[in-house]
C-alpha cells in the first residue's frame, strides 16, 4: 500500500524509490510534509514575497550594538539625521559598564561614490588609531517600484550605483584594509528576499539585491584567506518612511502580492544580530523566508542541513501552486496596463 510519500515521490526525479521506503521512514516523512506543509500553506500567499524588499534602519541596529558595548560610527548623506540618530545610539549604551569608554561618531558621505567611501573609513579609522572597524555594515538602499517599460533608465542605474556599487565601495576598500591589518572582521551585506526571488514591479530593485547576494558568495570563500566572515541578511518589508514613498509608484499587483505584513526595524535589527551570532552567512527573519533561502542555496553552506533540507522540499511542492497564482495574477490583469502608444519623434 502506498503512502502519501509515495504518490509524491512519482512526480519527483526520484520515482524509483516508490514503493522502497521503509513504513515507519514513510510515516515520519508524511508527518513532517504535512505538518510543515500547514504551517506554510497558513501564511505563504502573505508573506512569501510580503516581506522582501526594504532594509531594516541602520540606526536600530546600531542601537542593539551599542546596548551590547560596541564603538559604533553611522554614515549616511544628511548631517542632521546623522546627529539625531546618534542621540539615540548613545541613549541605547547608557546601561553599558564600559560607556564612558565608548565611542559614538557620525560621518557625512555618499557611499555611492568610490572616493567618498574611502574617506568615510579614513575617518572612521581615525578615531580608533588608524584602525579599521571590527564589522562593517552595508544598509544603504533605494526602491523605485514600477512597471518595467514605464520606468525611464536613470532610475535602474542609480537603484545599482546605491545599492550594489554603494556596498561594493565600502567593503572592497574595508577588506583590503582588514587584510593588511590582520583584523579578523565581519563584512555584512543588506540584501532583501527580493534577493532570492523576483516578480512585477521590482524590475529595478531585485536585481541589485541579487548582486549582493553573489558577491556574498564569492567573498564568503575567498576571505577565508583572511579568516573574515561575510554575511547576508535577505529582510523583509519594513514599516518605514520609505515604504510609504515606495507606495506611491508600487503596481497594484505588487502590492496585492506583497499583502499587509511588515516587520518593525527593531525586529529586523535583532534578526539580523541573531544570525551574525549564530555565524550564518544567509540570514532571514522567518520561516517563509528560511524555506526561499534553503531552496536557492546553491553551493553556499545550510544554516541547518536537517531543517534547510526539509524546507528545500517543502518548498518545492508548494512553490509551484504559488507561481500560477501569481502568473494568473498578472494574466488577469493586463487591461489595466495598456502600452502607450510610441514617442514618433
């Protein structure tokens, strides 16, 4: 008598073993589709790009390190941000024994220039004798949601001059200097899910985060040269100002897709310190995006190799009824995106 593996297993490449599994083997395995696969069905359509495209705010990470006892510097273009955000970080160490020690600065750049990285950390450098920082954190990022052809091309190559050439500065720069220093540091990357997967209206954004998501690999294995650790936090939709003005250009099928569910930049800071913790080179913020991530692993190394293998097959069944629905999506829709006629110039 076959189980519900078996009838499964004739629609995978591994239709030989139909029939093989041990019954108790097949009752464990039937057990774990179906209680994951609940778990997943319950919240998949919401969340499974739901939580895909924003960074989580530098400034509360940079709060959670402070409270931890951390020198901490911030960058970014405003000044006047800079100094209120600083504020707070410094208010966040307070209970910490060693604040008087500590140090808290600002640094006014725009990392998407290369010279203007190079000075960001000859600065930061400056204040710890010319030493390089211990983690250096890439959060900057920009979204211009829009339907492709209607989108002018400025707008893709300023989304991947900030987003990847903006972090691609700041750490090709960083790691020379870790090297030459001996200082065995973390390089933190800012993806999204959007990263990992992709779908309308984000034509200009994905692709940048799938960038990082490639230069985490490829630093992940040659640092080891260096022993520096590279990870890659793929976040969710943050509630944030920037949400909000990315609302305004956002396709209503991206945003029917993305559904309601967001995180708070607080609960996003202490994901990403968590999976820094646990030494994890991809880190996500829930279980719909731990299934994303474990199916797209490619030859980087599982969080977990019992839970990632486990998730990579649940995703695999489920994923498949999830693309129709989002291709039909789109099909059902495409009177409310009529081509404009072409500029005869």
């Amino acid at each position: 008598m076959w189980s519900l593996v078996d009838y499964i297993l004739q629609f995978t490449p591994y239709a030989e073993l139909t029939g093989e599994l041990h019954p108790f083997a097949s009752i464990i395995v039937t057990f774990l589709l179906l209680s994951v696969g609940y778990l997943m069905a319950n919240t998949f359509l919401s969340k499974i790009l739901g939580k895909n495209k924003f960074q989580p705010k530098g400034k509360e990470f940079a709060k959670l390190m402070a409270s931890k006892g951390a020198h901490v510097t911030i960058c970014a273009r405003g000044k006047g941000d800079l100094d209120l955000a600083l504020e707070e970080i410094k208010e966040a160490a307070r209970s910490c024994d060693n604040y008087e020690n500590l140090k808290f600065n600002v640094v006014s750049a725009d990392l998407s220039k290369y010279d203007e990285s190079v000075r960001a950390l000859d600065e930061v450098s400056s204040k710890h004798d010319g030493r390089v920082p211990d983690v250096i954190v890439c959060n900057a990022g920009l979204s211009i949601p829009g339907v492709f052809i209607e989108r002018p091309i400025e707008e893709f190559e300023k989304t991947m001059q900030l987003n990847y050439f903006g972090a691609l500065y700041t750490i090709h720069e960083g790691v020379k200097r870790m090297a030459q220093q001996g200082v065995k540091g973390k390089i933190v990357m800012v993806s999204s899910v959007a990263g990992l997967c992709g779908f309308m209206g984000f034509t200009s954004y994905a692709p940048t985060k799938h960038a990082l998501r490639g230069l985490t690999e490829c630093l992940r294995h040659e640092l080891i040269l260096y022993d520096i650790s590279v990870h890659c936090y793929f976040a969710g939709t943050i509630d944030s100002p920037g949400y909000q003005e990315e609302m305004k250009t956002k396709p209503k099928i991206s945003q029917e897709i993305e559904g309601d569910d967001k995180m708070t930049p607080k609960d996003a800071a202490k994901a990403l310190y968590k999976g820094i913790c646990k030494g994890n080179v991809f880190i996500t913020s829930d279980i719909i995006g731990d299934a994303i991530r474990a199916s797209t692993l490619g030859i980087s190394p599982a969080n977990n190799a019992f839970t990632d293998a486990l998730l990579c097959g649940i995703t695999w069944l489920v994923i498949k009824p999830v693309r129709w629905y989002f291709d039909k999506m789109v099909r059902d829709n495409k009177t409310d995106y009529p081509v404009a006629p072409a500029d005869n110039k």
